[in-house]
C-alpha cells in the first residue's frame, strides 16, 4: 500500500508503537528518587565535614572518612551523584547525538566512566577503614 494520505487506518492507528520504547517513567523515577538522594546527602556531607574538619590538613580529612558513619555516606553521595550525572547525560545524547556510531560510543562512555569512578572513589573510602 502506498504512503499516500488516503489510508484506511486512524491517526491514532498511523502513530501508535511509533512514540517512546515505555522507559520514561522509570527513568523519570530515577532522576526524581536520586535528586532526592542527594538533596539530603550534599548538604549533609558539606555540614559534617565543615564540622569536623577544623584544620584542613590531610589527616583531619581521613579521620573525618575513618567513621564508618561518615564513610558510608561518601559512598552513597559517590555512587548516587554518578548515577544521577549518568541519568543525565543518557537523555542529553539520546536527545542531541544524531549519528548513530557516536550515540553508541558515548553511551557505552556514559555507562563505563561512573561506573569506573565511582568502583575507584569506593575502594578509596573502604581502603582508608580497612587499610593495607
């Protein structure tokens, strides 16, 4: 059948399963939940550690991560501010990357750099509590 407009199908038939793949809520929740996250994380983490680190010396900062309450939440503020920026930028290269090698490469960018920081930011936070 040809493209012509004389279609025997509804408009709403001709657009239907043409929209979004149904991952927008989810994501939606996503961005929502982790801003939350870190609306009670940052501020935290700014108070205790201007709090507890008079001196600003190195040791001061590793006695402030040395708590494991302390240490627990520079994981969590790490981990979810990264996969907040990753929700991000997802959305910015599916909205603005046109050709489909780049949108590829840096998507797979997108999931492999937080994820490589983050792995890295955490081993710092439970090599200063555990120690070598």
């Amino acid at each position: 059948m040809s493209k012509s407009g004389r279609s025997m199908r509804t408009p709403l038939g001709r657009v239907r399963h043409h929209g979004a793949s149904g991952e927008g809520t989810g994501h939606f929740i996503a961005m929502r939940v982790t801003s939350i996250a870190l609306a009670l994380l940052a501020p935290w983490f700014a108070i205790a550690a201007a709090l507890s680190i008079r001196d600003a010396s190195y040791l001061a900062a590793i006695d402030f991560i040395s708590h494991p309450a302390n240490a627990l939440g520079v994981i969590l503020l790490v981990a979810i501010g990264l996969y907040h920026m990753s929700l991000g930028m997802q959305e910015v290269i599916l909205d603005y990357i046109a050709k489909p090698f780049t949108k590829v490469a840096l998507l797979f960018l997108n999931a492999a750099v937080p994820l490589l920081l983050a792995a890295g930011a955490i081993f710092a936070v439970l090599l200063v509590n555990f120690g070598v």
